[in-house]
C-alpha cells in the first residue's frame, strides 16, 4: 500500500530519491507506465516519495501482467496473516515449510523500530493511519490514482 510505504520513508527521513538517477529517467519511466509525470522539483517531499513508489508499483503491475508465473504477494496479507501467507508461499514454491520457518517468522513478530527487520505484523498492516494525517492521506491517494495505482 502506497500509504504505508510513503509512510515509512517519510518516518525514516529518506530524501528525496530520482528513479533512474535523473529527471529524464523519470520521465521515461512516467510514459512507460502511461501515468502521470513526476513532481516538480520543488514540490514538497511527500509528493516525490508518494510519486516513487507508484511509478514503481505500477511499474511491478505491468510487469506482472507479462508473467503470469510470477507470485505476487501483498505485504499486508503477510501481516495479517504471516504463517499462512508464507506457507501458501512456500507451497507455491514446492520448499519445505519447517517448524524452523515457523520460529523465524515469530522471532521476528517482535516490537522494534527504523531499519531493524522485527515488527509487530499485526499493526503494520495500517499503521499508516497512525503516521498521516487527512490531508497527506488525500495527497498520496491522488498521486497513486494518477498513475493507477490502487490505495
């Protein structure tokens, strides 16, 4: 989700990110995807990151469509449901779901904060109502719309 992830980064302090490593870069990556260009350079950070992640999203979205064989999996539904989600993952992927899987994913299942890889994953599934407000939530929705990315 868009709102998690744009979230995230503005929770962690990234700066702002070129995709591509340049304006023309974005803007390629803008048309290949059929979307909206990127924000002006002095728009206001939200709005790169919110426009980041869905060109690369969307990107993902129609890569997807030309491989169908790809799994594709939400990271929302893992949190919602992390045992069942790996373990229709690991099916799908004919590898063992051991009892050691198991211990990792609750292991993990643990209270932490910035680039530490434990998270309560129950609460990350919409933390993002916790970390913006009305108006941010209002912009990331419409950036992600204007390039059809669903939040």
């Amino acid at each position: 989700n868009p709102l998690n992830a744009v979230a995230s980064w503005l929770e962690l302090g990234w700066k702002r990110q070129r995709l591509g490593g340049s304006p023309a870069a974005e803007r390629a990556i803008a048309e290949s995807n059929g979307g909206s260009a990127p924000p002006s350079d002095d728009a206001p950070i939200l709005e790169h990151h919110a426009w980041s992640y869905a060109a690369l999203t969307r990107s993902l979205d129609l890569a997807v469509e030309h491989h169908p064989e790809w799994i594709v999996v939400q990271h929302e539904d893992l949190c919602n449901d992390p045992v069942g989600g790996f373990r229709g993952m690991f099916e799908t992927l004919d590898l063992p779901f051991t009892d050691e899987v198991v211990a990792t994913l609750d292991e993990r299942n643990r209270p932490s904060t910035g680039y530490e890889t434990k998270r309560v994953a129950s609460d990350q599934a919409e933390r993002w109502k916790e970390r913006l407000d009305d108006q941010q939530v209002a912009t990331i929705r419409n950036i992600a719309a204007s390039l059809s990315v669903d939040c």
